[in-house]
C-alpha cells in the first residue's frame, strides 16, 4: 500500500522590490522613483504602527488611573417602635425578637457612569465592597443598656463574596449617633504627603510613583543635577532637610521619598438614626472621588490590539501579496521585452549569443564539457563531499569489478 505523501505547499512570493534593471532604465525613471516612495512610506507606517502596538500592549499590563465618583448611601428602618404599634398593647417576644424594638441601618454605594460614555463601551458595575478596603462603623450608646457591642468592623478578605452594601441591625429606641469611617482601594495606591514635602512640591496627595516624579519635575526646574555626574543631586535650600544631606544619588530618591508618604485619611460619613421618628423617604447620600483603573479605556485598547489588529493584518497580508504578484509579473514582462529587444535591434547576433549560452547552460545541466572528468566537471573534482556521494560506492565497485575481470581474460 502506498503511502501518500502530503501535498507541498506553494511557496509564496514576497519579494515586492522591483528589478535593478527596470530601476536604473531611464524609460521608466519616474515610475520607478513613485514605487519606492510609496514603498518606504509604507515601511515606516509599519514599524510605527508595530512599535505603537508594542506601546498599547505595555500599557495594558499597567494601571490607567482614572478618577471615578463613589456615591455613598446611608439609609436606615425601624420595627417594633412605641409609634408603630398604633397604640395597642403588645407585648414583646425575647425569644423571637418579635415587637422588640430594633432599627437597621443600610450601606449601600455604587460607581456613577460617565457621561459621555456611550452604552456598548460600558462595563459591568462594579460592587461596592470592591471599593472599600477596610470600613469601622462606630455607634454612640451606652453600653451598659446595650451591650452587644458598638463597633463593628469589616474588613475585605480574599476570598469573600463581593456586596451591595452592609446591613447593621440593633435593638433600641434610643437616638442613636453614628460614624462611619472608610479606607477606600485606589489605583494606583494613593499616599498622604507629609507636609515638610508636600510644602516643597506643591501637593498633599498622590500616588508613589506621582510624587517621584513631582520631585523629579523639581530637580530638573531648579537645574539641581551636578554637571560633572549627572547621577548626584545637589539639594538646595528647600531639599536640604529633605536629604539631610548636600548631594544623593538619582537612584535614592524612591527610599527618600518613601520616608515622607503617610497613609491617606479616611472618609467619615456621619449619621444619626432615631427611631422614634419615621425614616426619611429617600437615603442620605455623599460623593467620594476615587483613582480606579480605566477598564473602559483598557477595553477599547484591547478591542484596537486584538481584534481589529488581526481582520487589519489578514487585508495587509493579501494585499502584500497581490503586490507581489504584480512586481513579480511586472519582473516577467521586463524580462520578456527585454528578449524581443535585443532580437529585434540585430537578429544574427542575438541568436549566436544565446546558442552560446543555451550550450553553456546544457552543459552545466548534462556535466559534459571540456574538462578533464568527461562525465564529470573539474569543479566539482575539487570538492571532496563529491566523493561521498551514494553512487561513488557502487561506481568504484563495478569499476573494480571491470578491471578484475579483463585481468582475467574474461
């Protein structure tokens, strides 16, 4: 049974540079220079589109801060309260809870749209607890009429369940004030600048990387690098207790700057629940600006990136190669002109010159010739991997084999 072999593919042709002799004729001049304009522009719109997606594809493996607004919702519900038992006497049930006076307070957040973005471009929500890192909510009460405790802390873990909100419930009748005090997840992580570096650079927040490069921005505007090394630093009036020094290095300033970054303040959010009153009909609200990372922007990046990178190279690539065909038969037709030239200008010439050169190319494809080998070119005598070849076996076997045998008489 004979086994099929698989069918070769078809090579494809490439080359899109056009011929040195149809260049360099002078009949076609001004074609050719267009060809190679037009073919160095589009050699540098290649690599700039290719180092551009080189850009996009770097910027997305690192956080685009974005500031979002955060609007926070406190609401709160009462039962089992002196006004909601319409003056009839009911008396409470420990064991259940039921009629026992309680309230319950609600908090409750969510990330505002954009605008300007439109409805396809948007992402799904994200949770509230997803923003907040670690929450305290603290309650003003007596606790000796009501011990079952007056702080309540939540803080996010790694595999907990992402929330809408947190529900708080207690029992009472009592006004009761409450705080609430919030440390939020920005991206990137902000910092509070402490003032003796915040005075110098102008601001009182940002992130690690924000306030180097602030710092930065300073050195270069006062002209504070020394003109020998650019490496060193020379502090100025400002800087000096700053580095506690005269000169640093440019590669110290991450640890120097790291000594003066605080933790940021937490939001308060203050309310008051009173049962003895209805709840108000619509929650007390309170807009917080966060730094999130734009995945809406990364979105889009990815959408440039991915998808219309690859429908955009499979129209490149057949164009290419109709291109290639085309200079290929352009190559073909110059070649064919160029022949029919030459017959034409002097027949008896032309046809000498090429029965000379079809004897030459005969000979080069039957190895016969004027050499010494007859069969076989000197040239390739004066290689030895000629000689190890699989026929050189068996010819110097039956070459033996003659010889032997016309010794013999045979």
């Amino acid at each position: 049974m004979e086994v099929q072999k698989p069918a070769a593919k078809k090579r494809k042709i490439t080359d899109k540079n056009l011929p040195n002799a149809l260049v360099q004729s002078p009949e076609f001049a001004e074609e050719s220079a267009m060809y190679r304009d037009l073919f160095q522009m589009e050699t540098k719109l290649d690599w700039t589109m290719t180092r551009k997606r080189v850009e996009v594809h770097d910027a997305l493996q690192r956080s685009i801060p974005v500031t979002r607004t955060l609007r926070v919702f406190l609401s709160h519900t009462v039962s089992g309260q002196a006004w909601q038992r319409e003056d009839v006497e009911v008396q409470p049930n420990p064991e259940t809870g039921e009629n026992i006076p309680a309230w319950q307070l609600r908090v409750d957040g969510r990330m505002l749209e954009l605008s300007n973005q439109r409805q396809k471009e948007r992402n799904p929500p994200r949770k509230f607890s997803t923003v907040i890192k670690h929450m305290v909510v603290e309650l003003d009460r007596d606790t000796t009429l009501y011990p079952d405790g007056n702080i309540v802390e939540w803080v996010r873990g790694a595999n907990q369940a992402q929330l809408d909100g947190f529900t708080i419930r207690r029992k009472g009748d009592a006004l009761t004030k409450i705080r609430i005090v919030m440390h939020l997840e920005q991206q990137p992580e902000q910092y509070r600048v402490h003032p003796d570096l915040g005075n110098v650079l102008g601001m009182k927040e940002d992130s690690r990387t924000g306030v180097i490069h602030a710092l930065w921005n300073y050195i270069k505007l006062q002209n504070l690098q020394d003109k020998q090394d650019r490496r060193i630093v020379r502090a100025d009036a400002r800087l000096r207790p700053i580095f506690n020094a005269d000169t640093v290095y440019f590669q110290h300033l991450p640890d120097i700057v790291n000594r003066f970054l605080l933790p940021p303040e937490p939001i308060i959010l203050h309310y008051t629940v009173n049962p003895t009153l209805p709840p108000p009909e619509k929650p007390a609200a309170w807009d917080v600006e966060v730094k999130v990372d734009d995945s809406n922007l990364k979105g889009r990046m990815q959408h440039v990136v991915m998808n219309m990178a690859a429908d955009s190279a499979k129209e490149l690539t057949k164009l290419d190669e109709e291109i290639a065909l085309h200079v290929q038969s352009l190559t073909n037709a110059h070649m064919k002109r160029t022949f029919l030239r030459a017959f034409a200008e002097d027949p008896c010439e032309f046809i000498q010159t090429w029965l000379v050169s079809q004897s030459r190319d005969l000979e080069s494809v039957l190895g016969s010739g004027p050499s010494e080998g007859a069969t076989v070119r000197q040239e390739d005598l004066k290689r030895s991997e000629f000689f190890r070849l699989p026929w050189v076996e068996e010819a110097v076997a039956i070459q033996e084999g003659i010889r032997l045998a016309a010794k013999a008489g045979m």
